[in-house]
C-alpha cells in the first residue's frame, strides 16, 4: 500500500511526538516541514532523519512543491485556522493538535472550510487513546454501574514549560482542560449545555493569566461534571489525565488516569450506608486504541483511506472546544453561560 505523504508545521517539542510514532515511520512519508524558524525545520529533519522533506517558513509554497495527502499541524492554537485553511485550500486532509482553535469563529470556519472541500480535518486528542479510559467507557457500557449522575475531575500539576505558556491568557482553561472536559465528553457519552466558572492566578505563580480554574458544567441527560485544576500547584501531583470519580445509580469508581480502578457497588438495601462490594474493571483494551499520539494517528489514516469520519473529527470535537471557549467567558463575566456552537 502507497504510503500517505505529510507536511508537519510547526516544528516545537510536540512535533516529536508525532515524527517519533511507529504509525507515522511506518505509513507515512514526510515529505515537507514548515516552521517560522526555518532552522528549526532543518534541525528536525536531521533529527529525525526525514532525507526527503523540504524545509522552509512558507507554508502555502511547501504545499505547492510536496502536494502532500495530509497536513500535520502542530502550531500553536492562534496559528491552527490559518494552518487549517491553507492545507484545505491545497486539498489536504487535515490532523492537527488541540485545542481546535483560539476561538469559536475561527473554530466554525475551520469545519465550514473542511466540509467545502470535501477534505477530513480531525483534532488530536491523544487522552481518548489510552488503556484505561477505553476499559474505564466499556465497562460504563456494560451498565454495571448504573446511568452516570456525577462525574469529577482534579488536575493538579506544577509545571514549568517556559515559551509561549508563561504569558498566555486563560492558560489552563485553553492550552490544557481542553483534553479533560474532552476526556468528559468521552467517558460520559453527553455534551455540555451549561457552564459555572472562575480562574485565577495565585499569588506565587510562574504564569501571567489563569493557570488554576473550576468548572461546573451541566450535561445532556442531566449528568453534572466539575472540573478543577492548577499548573501552579506544586506537589503531590496527579496524572496528567486527572483523578476522576465517576457516581452511578449503583455506585463509585475512582481513577486516577492509569489502569488501576477502585470501583464499589451497593450491595443490599439495609443500614445508614448501604453494604458494598468492590467490582473489578477488566482492562481490556484493543492494542489498536492504547498508545495515545500513535493511535490517534493510525485511526486517522485509516478514516481517511476509508473515507469515515475519524473519532475526533472537528464536527465533533468543537463540542469540546465549545466548553472550553464557554468557561473561559463564564470566569471573564462571572455568570452562568449557555454552551452554543
């Protein structure tokens, strides 16, 4: 089978997540890198060893002199309507990284663009492909622990990226929560229709704008779904997929973003609290859905061939950004926001 050929823009640190996957040396040939700095495009084609990728800042010229398949964008968020509307203008498909946008306009012109031209244009959400959510959504499938009423989600880490992060505004809500209400979406099967919430910058923080949030978000099916977090909270940390606790009708399971579960259902119908037994989730998983970037890249790859929409396609996932772009205007008005597309 012919290989698909890709241009990757963007050529900053996630760029190697998506060069150094098995999907990509194995299926894909890189036939160009485009980054503002045309020294780091070159450094990233000795890097990786891409002896047939033509380098350079221009985009629209690259596309024009590699006529690639598909259009790998690892931009920053300002730069992924632009990026987006390049490529589909050249009738490439289109995988780029989260969020969607830096704004919900840009974000609708993006798919309005998409649809126009026939093309596919999907947002990386690496967070889906892993073991354990995947045996975390089968075994909610599975109805053993009742409908969802519930779900919560605590993101705590201190990191210190240094670039473009330290002064972004709403860093937190834009550049990260968009993988956990994702993440939400996913694990709840509903989309979110209302939004509580407030950011702020504590006093010792690194960052300039917003790097600790909470959310309340209500849900389709009236499931409630909060959400906190900091990038300035140092210690004790949790994963980067979060801890979650997800409540049902018939009782509890806490994950903390790995492959282990807790997972406890009533038991009798006696007592003040009722007895309890521990359930647990077997992690089964195919192989093909377990390795984040790798994955999410081959399921694309294989959409495209096919001609189906991959998972992550953008008419779907603006619905993440959606909540994202929701909560950043709920903590700017201090009021309870309506979730539109």
């Amino acid at each position: 089978m012919r290989k698909t050929t890709a241009v990757l823009v963007g050529c900053g640190g996630i760029s190697n997540a998506w060069l150094n996957s098995e999907t990509v040396k194995k299926k894909v040939d890189v036939v160009g890198l485009v980054d503002l700095n045309p020294a780091a495009a070159e450094a990233k084609k000795e890097k990786h060893g891409l002896i047939k990728a033509v380098t350079g800042s221009d985009l629209d010229a690259i596309l024009r002199q590699a006529k690639p398949d598909v259009v790998f964008d690892c931009t920053v968020p300002e730069a992924h309507c632009p990026t987006t509307l390049t490529a589909l203008k050249h009738g490439c498909h289109v995988f780029g990284e989260k969020p969607m946008s830096d704004t919900m306009p840009n974000a609708r012109r993006m798919a309005a663009a998409a649809q126009k031209a026939g093309k596919t244009y999907a947002v990386m959400q690496n967070r889906r492909y892993l073991k354990g959510i995947r045996a975390l959504r089968r075994f909610l499938d599975s109805g053993a622990l009742g409908k969802l009423v519930a779900v919560h989600s605590d993101f705590f880490i201190g990191a210190h990226f240094g670039g473009f992060r330290d002064v972004m505004e709403h860093v937190l809500l834009l550049d990260m929560a968009i993988h956990s209400f994702d993440q939400a979406r996913f694990i709840i099967g509903a989309d979110a229709e209302r939004v509580y919430s407030h950011e702020w910058t504590p006093r010792h923080s690194w960052y300039k704008h917003g790097p600790s949030a909470a959310a309340i978000f209500e849900m389709t099916d009236g499931v409630v779904y909060t959400y906190q977090g900091s990038w300035c909270a140092e210690g004790c940390p949790t994963t980067w997929e979060c801890s979650w606790r997800l409540i049902g009708e018939r009782g509890t399971i806490l994950w903390q973003g790995g492959d282990d579960f807790r997972c406890e259902l009533v038991d009798g119908d006696k007592g003040f609290t009722r007895p309890i037994k521990q359930k647990t989730i077997p992690i089964i998983c195919p192989k093909a859905l377990a390795g984040g970037h790798n994955s999410a890249i081959a399921c694309f790859l294989d959409a495209i061939r096919k001609g189906t929409a991959p998972e992550t396609v953008c008419t779907d996932n603006i619905k993440s950004l959606a909540m994202v772009h929701s909560a950043v205007k709920s903590a700017e008005t201090g009021k309870r926001v309506t979730i539109t597309l």
